[in-house]
C-alpha cells in the first residue's frame, strides 16, 4: 500500500531479488524422480563452471525470460516467465513472488525495529522527565501548604502542574507507541495480495507449430515459385 506497481516491477527485476531466485531450490524436470530438487541455477544451462560467473549468466538469463507489466490504474502487476520446463516456469514464477513478500517483510520488519529503539530512548527520557515534574510539583506543594493565597505561588503551582500534565501525557502517548511498534515488528501479514498464481502450462506458448507449418509451407511454395 505504501509503494506503487512499478516499484514491486522494479523489484522484481533486481539483481538481489534475481539472485535470491536462482539459490532456489525446486522440483528437476531433468530427472525422472519424483522429490528430485536442484537451484534454479543448476536446471538453467549455463554455459561456465564459476560459480560467481554461473550467478551473473543467470541473472542476465532471467532479466530476459521473466518480464513485468504493471497497471498504475488497477495497482496490480502482471508477471511473465519463458522456460523450457513448464514446470519450472510455475514455479519460477511462485517462488519470485515469494520472494517479493520476503522482502516486504524484512524492510517493514527492520523500519518497525529501528522505530521500537527510537521510541523505548525516547520513552526512557520522558519517564525521566515525568518524574522530574512530580518532584518539582511535590516539592512545591509540601514547602507552599498556603498557595492559594498568594497570586504568586498559585501561578507557580499552574505552571508546574501543568508540566507535569504535559510530561505525563507525552510519555503515556510514547508508550503507546511502543507497543504499536512492538506489534509491526512481530506482524508477518503479507502487504501484496496474489490474485492469480502461476501455474503448470499444458501448452508451450511458443514454439506454435499450427502457425509454423502453415507459414513454412506457404514460405517454401513462394521461394519455389520465385526461383521457378
């Protein structure tokens, strides 16, 4: 709710985000055993024995096989993934999107810490300061028992009670905080909503060979009759 399509499209086509996909681990169409499963990077064919150098060929391989589109009107984003093996394809798709919500929720996780030990410091000051108050006003009232009596002192003890009041409003508001913090902090709701999720093509998206043979044919009659 707090970014926009474009950036979960962005997001999406990270070199962190691409990385974190090809470390992982799902179902190897290469092998006929069922519970088989290999990186991402290792069912790619690569053409380098570097690990480092395997990385950086596979990120350059998904930046061209999964593609992004992001609506700004519907705030949705639509996600593409071309592989040999459909399977792979779902579940390249699945785990990217995984992946996204990780990512919200370590980023929201982190802000809600940094603000939970702002807050505990500032809290921690306003207690002091709260408990500064009460003496100061307890001090007053003990050593003036005939403050009403003297314009003067009555509007010193106005002064000082109203610090106090101020001292204690700020530090219950802070505590409050506090716990709202403490809250975000443990909350692992997702912050995206997947409307449709990947699933196993039955047929390939190309090659279509019910174009293909027609178009060959008609290509190899027109180059026929040009030579002819």
């Amino acid at each position: 709710p707090t970014e926009s399509p474009e950036f979960y499209a962005e997001l999406m086509q990270s070199r962190e985000l691409l990385t974190r996909l090809l470390l992982t681990k799902m179902p190897d169409p290469r092998k006929g055993t069922r519970g088989d499963s290999a990186r991402l990077v290792d069912i790619m064919k690569l053409r380098s024995d570097d690990p480092a150098r395997r990385i950086e060929l596979g990120v350059k391989e998904l930046e061209k096989s999964m593609t992004t589109e992001s609506n700004v009107r519907t705030n949705l984003v639509k996600v593409t993934v071309d592989n040999r093996y459909p399977t792979v394809a779902s579940r390249e798709a699945n785990a990217a999107l995984a992946l996204v919500n990780s990512f919200n929720l370590e980023q929201r996780t982190s802000r809600a810490r940094a603000k939970r030990i702002y807050l505990q410091g500032r809290t921690a000051q306003a207690k002091t300061d709260l408990v500064t108050a009460q003496a100061r006003y307890r001090d007053f009232l003990t050593s003036n028992r005939q403050w009403r009596t003297s314009p003067t002192l009555s509007s010193d003890e106005e002064t000082l009670r109203r610090n106090e009041d101020v001292a204690s409003d700020l530090y219950l508001s802070l505590e409050k905080q506090v716990e709202s913090a403490k809250i975000d902090e443990f909350n692992d709701a997702a912050l995206i909503t997947v409307v449709d999720s990947a699933v196993t093509p039955v047929r390939a998206y190309w090659p279509r060979f019910s174009l293909l043979i027609p178009g060959a044919i008609l290509m190899g009659i027109f180059v026929g009759v040009t030579i002819a």
